[in-house]
C-alpha cells in the first residue's frame, strides 16, 4: 500500500516522504503518543533486510549513530535528524573533526560484530552537533551466514562501488579492515570535493577501485588516507582504532569536548507601548552578535533563533531544531527613560537554569546592560575570551540614543523581508547614518537593502552594486573590525564589477575575522558558484546552513548546488526541508518543481513551479527560467512561449532584470533572442545571470562563440 500524508502506520502519522528507492520508502512521522518527530523507514514486503538493520542499529548507542526507536511489521521507527548530507572539499579541521566522530561510531560498532558495508557522504549527515551515521540496511553481523553476506538476491554486489574496498568490489569476504578503506574514500572526498574513484560506468568505477590508485591531496594527514585506501587489506590500518589514533598524531587535533552553543532568542516586549518590540529584538541581537565574535562558542544566527518567537517555553524543540546546548531569553519593559531587563541562561539537557539577572537603569545604560549579560554567558559557558578584559563585548558605535533607536528600527523592518517594510527601514536607516555617519552596523544594514534589492530583481542591479559599494566602504572605514563590511564589500567587487578574485580575497578577510557569520559563507558561495567553483560553494552553503539552519534562501541555495551536480534526489530532499518550514517559499517552490521535471514528473513539476511563479516578488525572480525549462522538458512549447510573453509584457510597465529572460529564451532554444537579453544583463551586472550562466540551463547557448566572449567581459573565461 502507497502511503500518503496523513496516513497511519500504528501511533505514527505520515507527515512528508523524505526519500524512495528500490529497498522503499523513507517518511518524516509524528509519534503521536509522545508528539516528537520520528523518521519512517518502510521497506518493500519483498525486501526482508529490515530486521536485520534493527538488531544493527539496537545494538549500538553512539552520539553519532541514527538511533532506533520502535519497530513494525515492514517498518522501522528511527530517530529523526536535522542535517545536510557530508560533502568537501572541507578545511583540515573540519574533516578531521567529523572523521574522528565517524571512525568513533564506527570503531563501537566494529566491537559489537558488526560493519556497515555502504559508509559513503549520502549516508552520513552533517548537524549542529557533528555528524550521525545513517542507514545500517547492508550492514553485517558477526552471526549473519557468509552465503550472502556480500550478495543481494540476484547476486550483485552490495554498496556503492565509488566507495567499496578491492575486496567487496570483487564479491570476497569483507571484514572492518574493507570499512577502512570505505572510510579512506570518505575522507579522501571531505579533504578534496572529489571522490577518489569515478568512471563512467559501475564496471570502470569498480575497475578503478580494484586497480588505480587515486589521485595525490595536499593535506597534513594525505598520508592517513592513502593508507587507509590500500588495495591490500594487509597494508591499511588494521582497526577504527588505528585510524583514530593516526589523525590524531598527524593532524595534531585532538576530539574536544562538545563545543559550547547558544540561541539567542528575542526578548519580550512587556512595555505598555507594543511598538517597542523593535527595541526587545534588537537587544537580543545585539547580545547574539557580541557572542557571534567569540572563538569556542558556536551562536545560531538571528533569523533561525528568532523563529521561535513567544516560545521560550519549547526548550526541548529548540535545542533538537538548532542542536544548541544552551538558550538565553529574557523580556525588556520601557517606561519614560527607565528600562528593566531581565534574562535567563537555560541549559537545554535537562532545561535548568544555569543563571539568571535582573536589571532596572537608566536607558542611557542599555549599553552597559547588554555587556554585562553577555559576559555572565561568557563565564558560565566557560567560553576563552580573546579580547581585553576592559574592553566592551558589546560595541558602542553611538551615544545618541535617537540615532541608535533609528538603526534598531530599521534592522527590524528589514528582517521583515517584505518590499514594502524593506523600504520604510531603509528610511530609518538613512535618518540613523545622517545623525551618525560613522555607525558600521546602520551603514551595513542599509548597504544590505540595495544588496537584496538586485538579488531578487527590485531594482537596476548597477545602481543597487553602486549605491551598496560606497555604504560598505564607509562601513568598513568606521570599523576595520567589523566582519561583515569586508564580506559585503566583497561581494559587491565580485558581483557588481565582475573582479571575482578580489571580492574573494575580501570575504577571505571577513571569515577570519569571523568564521562563525553565516552570512559571508552565504556570500562566498554566491561568489565561489560565479567562478565556476560549485563544489565549494556548496561547502559554503551548507556551512552557512549549519549556522542559520532555519533561514530558507541559505537551504534552497544548498538545493540549487545538489541539482547543478545531478544529485537531483538530495536537491529536492532539501528543498522539501525549506518548505517545512515555510510552505510557500517561492524560490523553493519552484527549486523543487525544477527537480521534479529533471526526473521525468513533469507534470508535478509545474504544478510547484507555476505556484512558486505566482508567489515570487519580482515576475523575473532568477528561478522563474525553471518554469520556462519544466514546459519545454514536458513539450509544452506553447506554454513556454505564453510565459515569455507575459514576462516581455510586464516589462514595458515595471523594471525586470534581462538575466531571466535571458534563459527563459535559451529554454525555447531562442538563441538570439537569448543572447540580446545576455548582453543587457552582463552589462547592468544582472546576479541572476552570473548564477545562472553557471549551470546547465547555459548548454543552448555554450557553442555559440557569442558565448566565450560573454565570459571573458565577466572575467569569468
């Protein structure tokens, strides 16, 4: 029986299927007895692998193992997890920090008698708290017959040949020293983006696993893994707990312990004038963003935090929702030029509070307030810090309370993400600089409104690059230090004047200063995607996912990376995320109408695409072309062209970006029409078409010479 949304099995209800294949059907449930999500793993009946997963997986109890919760008659009941499959290339300290986790759980794993036999990136994602290993559907018990132990029912080899040892390509017998070289492989693609064996069919990908060796890495621990990925078993390390030991030595990183997290939440407004919620949000950010710049301490960023809004009670479902250790909440009440504030430390395990304070000052004071509370986090938290004792956590970039409640307010309308809210703060944000010209951050902000004015095709793109330059120039001169002037600066060099190497050496800046930002890791990709670079854009995405999970752009860009790599199942997986959280995001509408029609469910495809069309801000929002390639792939060549057309028609009415229609008219294999509207966009530095003209939705027009000579004006050849 096909499951719907809706449907039943037992106490779990169907919620949203996360993933299909051959073995069955993967479901997003609710336990409806104790009300937590859950994740459905329901087999084919003719597929009788499933207990033997269970007593796998019941057999271990490992941070960073999917646990198992319940079982039934074609099902499993497993933990649900939060997270982005694995992918590189990652920096050295990452991959060995997420390779000690996985050689861990493995290492538990091998002393119960028992391998997993398809270890690869898709079965290992990537949370707030580390990473948790998935699916033990092919793993082996030590008591498990050998007769098949390496052979499905019509005797192919099981896993996934990039990633099996010589000896299980070949159908021998498999011990943990094959789960070594499996893990090399893993490792391998963490440290270089690219997977150490490949061919063009499964025969030359098994070809290469038994008899090539991959190419050299540069990295301090390249040695560990071309050990690992020895062709002899005899030759490799011989145990999970050899291997744990050599990354340690050869990196010189040792497992820490959990790194202290934190979510910030918004402050209650508890003043008799509700409009002063503004001033309640900024507090707290203000707080969110002293912490952001501490090394130890990893703080979600505003927009996912602030999503749990008047909830300070679902502590349990904040820590699962943005994996933190530890929440602050508190309210703020203003009275004339009085303020009192009160805020709580609450440890997410057992949902304790660790500290707590009340403040009653002058509003003169709120400076002080701020500081001192972000201090008393500091020192429960047990967070290093790396400044002055003496010196403010909190930056004090005004006296004038009058300028500083204008920039709060206009951070607060623009985090509304609506056009008409985006203006009005805008307006107080321009009132803030004239009473202020050296505050950075009301300087960066009002930048930041030009930026998402040409990302999402409001406005001309060379007057919104120009305008956001001069702001982020005079952000960066106000403040040397303040990360993200340098990551937006950055990207205007990149995206506004096409000097791609330049705005990367700047938002390089930007993330020394401040690795925990989400946003200039967003910025990056963008930048690094430009370039050419899809494998690491997508590292960055997924990094600025890790620090903003709820932020629905960051997760669909993550989406649009997976689909330019032809992982169309994870892409639409991601997407459906993205849409759990906002159900009518119309870039991840149409993202997922996109991957649907690459897969053949055309009709699906429009559907989501036409409601992601009708919902976007701008008609040429850069993924409306994917509604224009879904009719074509359908042979709806005639719907295509109405599209064009209405698009054309708006035109002459309102401002639309050229770039779109650039590849609405490659969908119909337009040529010229495409390339009139190409011109346009490369001239008015049109973002959407720097993205898009590094995708496949390009292909029609890249053996045109036309082509070459667009690249090389973008600096892009």
């Amino acid at each position: 029986m096909l499951l719907s949304p809706g449907d039943k099995l037992g106490p779990y209800e169907m919620l949203a299927l996360v993933g299909s294949g051959g073995m069955g059907e993967v479901w997003k449930a609710r336990d409806t007895r104790l009300n937590r999500m859950v994740a459905i793993k329901r087999f084919n009946t003719e597929h009788a692998r499933f207990e033997q997963e269970a007593h796998a997986v019941a057999a271990l109890n490992h941070p960073n193992i999917c646990q198992i919760y319940d079982i039934g008659p074609d099902y499993l009941v497993l933990e649900y997890i939060e997270g982005v499959p694995l992918s590189g290339p990652l920096e050295t300290a990452d991959a060995v920090r997420f390779a000690l986790q996985i050689a861990d759980a493995l290492e538990v794993a091998h002393t119960r008698g028992i391998l997993h036999r398809d270890l690869k990136p898709d079965n290992i994602l990537v949370t707030q708290s580390g990473v948790k290993l998935l699916d033990f559907g092919l793993a082996k018990l030590k008591a498990e017959p050998d007769r098949d132990a390496d052979k499905t029912m019509d005797g192919t080899v099981l896993g996934t040949p990039a990633y099996m040892s010589p000896e299980q390509a070949q159908g021998k017998p498999v011990d943990q020293r094959s789960e070594v070289f499996s893990f090399g492989t893993v490792l391998y693609e963490m440290l270089s983006g690219k997977r150490a064996f490949s061919g063009n069919s499964i025969f030359e990908t098994l070809n290469s696993v038994v008899r090539c060796a991959p190419s050299p890495i540069q990295s301090p621990i390249a040695s560990v893994v071309m050990r690992c990925m020895a062709k002899q078993a005899s030759q490799r390390y011989q145990s999970m707990t050899e291997v744990k030991c050599a990354l340690e030595q050869g990196s010189g990183i040792k497992p820490a312990e959990q790194t202290p997290s934190i979510a910030v939440l918004p402050f209650a407004n508890l003043s008799a004038d509700k409009d002063n919620e503004y001033f309640s949000d900024g507090l707290a950010e203000e707080i969110l963003n002293a912490l952001t710049g501490l090394p130890g301490l990893r703080v979600i960023a505003r927009t996912s935090a602030f999503s749990f809004r008047g909830r300070e009670n679902a502590i349990a479902e904040i820590g699962q929702k943005l994996q933190v250790t530890n929440v602050l909440h508190g309210s703020m009440r203003r009275a004339g030029s009085r303020i009192r504030v009160s805020a709580q430390l609450i440890e997410v395990s057992d949902e304790s509070q660790v500290w707590s304070e009340r403040y009653d000052r002058e509003m003169a004071d709120v400076f002080d307030i701020q500081d001192e509370i972000a201090r008393a986090i500091v020192a429960q938290l047990k967070v290093k810090l790396d400044v002055k004792s003496d010196r403010p956590l909190v930056k004090r970039y005004t006296k004038n309370l009058e300028a500083h409640s204008l920039y709060l307010k206009g951070n607060f309308l623009w985090y509304r993400f609506t056009t008409e809210e985006v203006e009005k703060g805008r307006k107080y944000l321009e009132q803030a600089v004239a009473l202020e010209p050296g505050h950075a951050p009301a300087l960066f902000n009002l930048a930041d409104t030009y930026i998402g004015a040409a990302h999402w095709g409001e406005s001309p793109a060379i007057e919104c690059w120009t305008k956001a330059r001069t702001l982020f120039e005079q952000a960066k001169a106000a403040d040397p230090e303040f990360s993200d002037a340098h990551a937006g600066l950055g990207t205007v060099r990149a995206m506004g004047s096409y000097q791609w190497e330049e705005g990367l050496r700047e938002l390089d800046v930007a993330l020394r200063m401040n690795p925990q930002s989400a946003r200039p890791h967003f910025w990056r990709g963008v930048v690094l995607h430009c370039m050419g670079r899809v494998q690491e854009a997508l590292a960055d995405f997924c990094r600025a996912v890790e620090l903003d999970p709820l932020f629905t752009l960051y997760r669909v860009y993550v989406a649009y990376e997976r689909l330019w790599l032809g992982q169309l199942d994870s892409a639409a997986e991601h997407v459906r995320q993205t849409l759990e959280i906002d159900p009518n995001y119309p870039p991840a509408l149409l993202t997922l109408g996109e991957a649907y029609s690459q897969m053949g469910r055309h009709e699906e495809g429009i559907a989501l695409a036409e409601r992601g069309a009708r919902a976007a801000i701008s008609p040429a929002l850069m993924t409306t072309a994917f509604l224009a390639f879904a009719y074509v792939r359908a042979g709806r060549r005639s719907d295509a062209e109405r599209f064009r057309a209405t698009l054309e028609e708006t035109r002459r009415t309102r401002y639309l970006p050229t770039g779109t229609l650039a590849f609405v008219a490659a969908a119909l294999n337009d040529v010229e029409s495409a390339f009139r509207y190409a011109e346009e966009a490369v001239a008015a530095y049109d973002p959407a078409f720097s993205y898009m003209i590094r995708t496949p939705h390009a292909q029609a027009l890249e053996s045109d010479p036309r082509f070459l000579d667009i690249l090389r004006r973008m600096n892009l050849a």
